[in-house]
C-alpha cells in the first residue's frame, strides 16, 4: 500500500498546518533545536520535537497548499543540508549572502514609519551634542580626548558599544571599556546571518560566519547589486 504524502492538515479552528515527522536518522540532533522555515514571504522559526509543526496561517485550502509546499521543500533541503553537515563559503557565496541580508536590512528601515529623515537627522544631531557635552564637560572636570567622549557617548545607547566597534572596524580598548569587535558584530548582525542561512538552507562552518558576519557589516557597492 503506498504512503500518503504529506499534506496540509486543518485543526478544529479551520487553520492549516504543516506536521512533518522529522526522519529517524536526524531525531536525536533536531529535537527542540529551532529551524526557520519560510511562510508567507517571511521566515518563521519553530521548535522542533520529534515532529515539525508550523502554522500556515490560512483557512484557505489552495493557499495552504502553496505555503506548505514552499515550507516542506525547504524543510527537505534543511535535512539534505544536516546530513551533508557544515561547508565552508567562498568569498563570492559570502558576498552574494550578505547581498540579501543587506537588502532585507534596508527594506525593514524603509517600512519602519518611525525612521525619517528628520528623525535621522535629529539623531545625529543629538549624538553630536552628547559628545561635545562630553569633550568640554563641566568646571573641574579632568579633560578628556575627542575620542573618549565619543566613546562616552556611544556607551549611553543601546548596543551603542558594539556601533562604536562596527564603524570603527576595529576593537576598542580604553579605560572606560573594552569592546571587541567580532563579538560585537555577532551581536549586530548574528540574527540577520541566521536568518539568510536558514532561508538558503545552508549550514555554514565557524569561520564561513565570521567571513558572512564581516561581509554583512560592510553593506558595499557589489553587495547592494547582488
């Protein structure tokens, strides 16, 4: 008798699902790890068990179908991908990757009602009153350098550290903090990295990340076309 194919299966509330059984040969290193699927235009993470299970957000039939054929077919190079185990980038695939990233970076910006013009421009005006506040302090105040009440007013902001490190491109090492770099863009662009992969389906090795997390950073001409 022939196996049924997977399909989208309706709950009691109508929605579809998606509820594939993650083969045996890969339980043990699935279970309760996170695998971000695509949904949508979106990519969604899920927490999987012996099984996968993601909403697919539609009562509709046909749409469900469409979505979760999108979902399993990179579910299944998600498998192929863990079965042939990390593999190292080239610079040229890294590129490409951070290409994307950068694109997705931009379009959130874009769609964030809260990011103008006006908005940026007032933000950099208040940076560059922090830091002069800094630099000439109060009566009394030791002196400090430039670069120190940059730093002073970059630690004032969130992840304000680690944009400090980004855009100097380098580890920072002072009296006042001690910021490294690579960890730094870990913590700015990990989640976009993470992301991209996990769309591509690809498992990359640790120093394809570093190499993926410093192209990332570095939002350039070639990156923007590809």
């Amino acid at each position: 008798m022939a196996l049924a194919m997977p399909r989208p299966i309706a709950l009691a509330s109508g929605v579809f699902h998606l509820n594939i059984r993650v083969p045996a040969d890969l339980a043990a290193k699935v279970k309760g790890t996170a695998i971000r699927l695509p949904l949508a235009g979106r990519v969604v993470t899920v927490k999987s068990s012996d099984k996968v299970i993601m909403s697919l957000r539609t009562k509709e039939g046909m749409l469900a179908k469409v979505r979760f054929a999108e979902a399993k077919g990179a579910l299944s190079r998600y498998w192929q991908a863990l079965r042939a185990g990390p593999v190292t980038l080239t610079h040229r695939q890294a590129v490409a990757l951070a290409g994307v990233a950068y694109r997705r970076r931009a379009e959130r910006l874009e769609n964030d009602p809260a990011i103008t013009l006006d908005s940026l421009e007032a933000a950099r005006s208040q940076m560059d009153t922090d830091i002069a506040d800094w630099f000439y302090g109060e009566e009394g105040d030791e002196p400090i350098t430039i670069d120190q009440a940059r730093l002073l007013a970059y630690m004032q902001r969130p992840s304000g550290p680690q944009l400090l490190a980004w855009e100097t491109g380098t580890d920072v090492d002072t009296p006042f903090a001690k910021i490294n770099l690579a960890e730094s863009l870990e913590h700015l662009f990990g989640a976009d990295a993470d992301e991209i992969c996990a769309e591509k389906q690809v498992l990359i090795d640790e120093k394809s990340r570093k190499l993926l997390l410093k192209e990332t950073a570095r939002p350039s001409t070639t990156q923007r076309k590809s």
